[in-house]
C-alpha cells in the first residue's frame, strides 16, 4: 500500500464512495424481503453512512437454500484444490486494487483510525486470504497403519453450509480469519456481520464474485443478532457455525445447536488478558511501548488487549511513568486525520458502557476523559482484584494496574479470571519466562513483548475464552472439515471363488 494520504484526500475518498446496503445471496444484491432497513451511523459523527437491508429468518432460508444448493452441486466443493486456490488469489489482487476505497469505508463505518486501517487491517486481511489460498494445495490426507490385506485412508471433506458471525472490532480481518480456510476447504457460506459494521463485508461479496466465486457460496446476511444470528445458529440445514464475539453471545450458539441440528460450534470470545511485569524486566520503556500498545490499540476494543497490568512492587512507579508518557503519543481525534492512533468507540451504547467503568471510584493516573464516542487512553491503580474493572471485559482503552510481590502471586492473579485467551510475560530470566507462559492458562502467551502470533499460529482460548477450534494456522482449516475413514479391504478372495 503506498503511503498515507491527509484528512482532506481521505475526505475526497469518502465523499465519491458507493456505500453497498443490500443484503449479497446467491451472486447479487437483494432486498431484505421484509423490506426493512437499519442506520449505519459512522460513530466519530453521528451521522448515517447508509441504509442498510435488515435481513430477517425469511432471508436466512433463502440463503442457506442457495448455499446448500451449491455445496450439493460442487460448483465449488468439487472443485479441483488449484481452482479454488486460483480464484481466491484473483480475490486478494482485486482487494489490493481497491484497498484504499476498503480501509476508509472500514474507518467509516467502525471508527477505527485510518492509519490502523491503512496499515494493519487491510494489508493482514489480504495476507490472510492469499496465506490460506496458498496453504489449498498444500495439505495432505493421510494413510494409517494397517494389515497387509487392508488399507486405511483418512481424507477431509469439507464440512458443509457454514454460517459465519463475525464481531464488530475488526470486521474485514475477522471476516478473513474465516472465510480465508472455510472458502479453502469448499464450504459454502453465510456470513453475519455485526450490525454495527457491515459495509466491508458486503464490499467483499462484491469482489468475490468478481474473483469467480460462484453463486450461492459467499452470501452476506446484514441484521441483528436476534433475526439473523439466533435463525442461523437454530437452522437445521446449518452444519456448522464459526462465532466471533462476547462470551454472553457465544454460550447462544452452544444451546442454539443443542435444541437443533447439533451443528458444530467454534467460539473465540471475550479476554481479561495479563499482562506480567517482573522486577528483573530488561529496557522498562521498551517494555512500557508494549504495554501500550497491547492496552490501547483500536481504543482497547481487542479481545486479546492487555487490560490488566501484574507489576511486581519494587519496579511499578517506574514502569508506570513511562508508560504514561507513552500513552501520551497516542494522539486521539478525527479517525481520517492519519495522524491519530486513536479513534471513536463503535457505537453510543458501547461508549456509554466503557464510560461507565471511569466513574467507580478507581484512582484515574491517566486519562479518564469521555465525551462524544471517544475515550482517552486510561490509567487505573486498583488495589482490589475483585473490582469491576479487574473483573469486567472493558473492551475500551482502560489499563487496570495491580501491584504483587512476587512471581507466584503474579501468576496467581494472572489466572484469577473465567478467561483465558492471550497473555505477556516480561522477565530477563528465561526460566522464568517459560515456567510462567506453562503456567498462565491462556491460548496464546507472549514473551518480552504483545502479540498474538501471526497467520501461521493458531489462535484461541482456554476457559470461557473459547471452544472448539482455533482461528489462524492450518489448525483453522480443522474446524471447516470432517475427518473420514475409508477402509479398503485387499485380502485376495479369488479361492473360494472358485468352485
């Protein structure tokens, strides 16, 4: 991607962008058929970006008749491993030619700066789509041991209708995470944006077709999660449902294919994520520009931000003084003014929830301003780890700081939470650092830095953080297949043939 534009080319961008409102079933644009619509309002104004389609029950049979029709008939499923490879390669090149027009419609309508959106979420979301494109061709089924006189096969097979619902924070690189091995496996899908956000994802459809993805395969479904969501995970006709989102939600999907098809459910849902700060730490403002990042990047709305900081007494006042001047250059405004790194909360109910975690009591060392969708990057100093904002899944820019005395107290409180999905670890001792990361009960554990991987490493959590599966890595294509046995007996019969 070439170098950013200012705030008045990215406005010019903005003002000749064609916004997609209609819901994208087997191939084209559609009408929700209850005619209904619902505001997309851009959060940084308040203004609506656009009417978009309200997709209901009746839409989502429709859809999974269409995406059923097309798994049955393999005009994808059956199609050779180097073709699907082919046009989700032609997919990713479109992406790029319209990469630009992508990031400020996903800014737009999220609040995310256009600087993330630049330089994080677009080029991952493309990376991600041409790395599972790539892996197509590249997985091999396997033979298990047998008798001589057999042999045992063990293929994948691409598990089916898929339905996809996707969370509000990063919608094109979590939409990505998912189409990216479910495409590659053959499935035929139904995605469900968050109503908050789902213009990029009908932008993508678009592209897809445009790639040769065939009709019925990649249908989007805007709407709530009561009309779209909840028919999606209660369809018979559903063989699996692949959820990122709140815990809350998440336990919906499990009754939801409990009391139906018993369809299978991968979940990657909310964190409380620790971050460890031992007193033999090496570079405290190197460890500081971390901390930061892992607190307040995409205004903390990241299931895997660091929320709480585990400092070991000795070395606190010094940690925290540089972490406040780094949180200092973290300028917060305009999300098209490329040189904010922070931008405007989703929605007015998510900002009014975050709000109200500044207003408990806890002692404010940074930040704690709230007004008009934004949140300034905040400081707390808790002493009680049983406060709310301990406890609680921000999903803001809020940084709880507690204070312990040693590394077994520090893992201690690492793993007083229901969650487990990411976690650091910062300690110049390398015993330490990996008897801490065996310890911490999380799906993904950083050393000396924040982070969640790449593409090449599974992603997910232990505990309420997650079930069923990973996201990233070859271990993502697991969920969007079946495992079969085919058992070949070659044990020579011809002499009792004979009479």
């Amino acid at each position: 991607m070439s170098d950013l534009l200012t705030t008045e080319e990215y406005k010019a961008i903005t003002a000749g962008l064609s916004l997609p409102t209609q819901a994208f079933i087997d191939g084209s644009f559609r009408a929700a058929q209850s005619g209904k619509t619902f505001d997309s309002i851009n959060p940084a104004t308040g203004e609506v970006l656009a009417k978009v389609a309200a997709c209901d029950a009746r839409d989502v049979d429709f859809a999974v008749g269409r995406a059923r029709d097309a798994f049955e008939d393999g005009r994808w499923s059956k199609l050779h491993p180097s073709g699907r490879k082919a046009v989700l390669l032609k997919l990713t090149k479109l992406m790029k030619r319209n990469a630009r027009e992508l990031a400020v419609m996903e800014s737009l309508d999220s609040g995310k700066t256009i600087f993330d959106c630049e330089t994080v979420d677009i080029p991952e979301t493309i990376h991600c789509l041409a790395w599972h494109a790539e892996l197509i061709d590249k997985i091999y089924d396997q033979v298990a041991p047998a008798s001589d006189d057999h042999i045992a096969m063990i293929v994948r097979e691409a598990v089916g209708v898929v339905g996809l619902v996707l969370p509000w924070n990063f919608p094109l690189l979590m939409l990505a995470w998912k189409i990216g091995p479910a495409l590659a496996a053959g499935c035929s899908v139904i995605v469900k944006p968050a109503q908050e956000t789902s213009l990029t994802a009908l932008r993508l459809a678009e592209l897809a077709s445009e790639a040769g993805i065939p009709a019925g395969v990649f249908n989007v479904l805007p709407g709530g999660g009561a009309e779209v969501g909840e028919p999606l995970g209660r369809h018979m006709d559903v063989d699996m449902v692949s959820f990122t989102g709140s815990t809350a939600t998440g336990r919906r999907f499990l009754s939801y294919a409990a009391e139906s098809n018993l369809k299978e459910i991968t979940l990657e849902m909310g964190g409380k994520n620790p971050a460890i700060v031992l007193d033999d730490a090496e570079n405290l403002d190197r460890v500081a520009a971390h901390i930061v990042n892992g607190a307040f990047w995409n205004m903390g709305e990241n299931c895997s931000a660091t929320s709480r900081l585990i400092v070991q007494k000795g070395i606190k006042d010094k940690l925290v003084e540089r972490i406040i001047a780094h949180a200092r250059e973290w300028p917060m405004g305009d999300p098209l003014d490329p040189g904010n790194r922070m931008g405007a909360l989703v929605s007015k109910a998510h900002f009014d929830k975050v709000s109200s975690y500044l207003k408990k009591g806890p002692k404010i060392l940074m930040g704690g301003k709230a007004e008009n969708g934004f949140v300034e990057p905040t400081v707390l100093d808790i002493s009680d780890p049983d406060a709310p904002q301990v406890r609680e899944e921000i999903f803001g820019p809020v940084l709880s700081v507690l204070t312990v005395n040693s590394f077994d107290e520090a893992v201690a409180l690492a793993n007083d939470t229901p969650y487990g999905l990411a976690a650091s670890i910062f300690t110049a001792n390398i015993k330490r650092a990996l008897r801490g990361a065996r310890a911490i009960r999380a799906g993904t554990v950083t050393v000396n830095s924040f982070g969640e991987g790449d593409i090449s490493t599974p992603f997910g959590g232990f505990k309420q953080s997650g079930f069923g599966g990973r996201d990233n890595g070859i271990h993502a294509h697991d969920q969007y297949t079946q495992l079969k046995t085919i058992w070949v007996d070659l044990s020579d019969d011809s002499d009792e043939a004979v009479d």
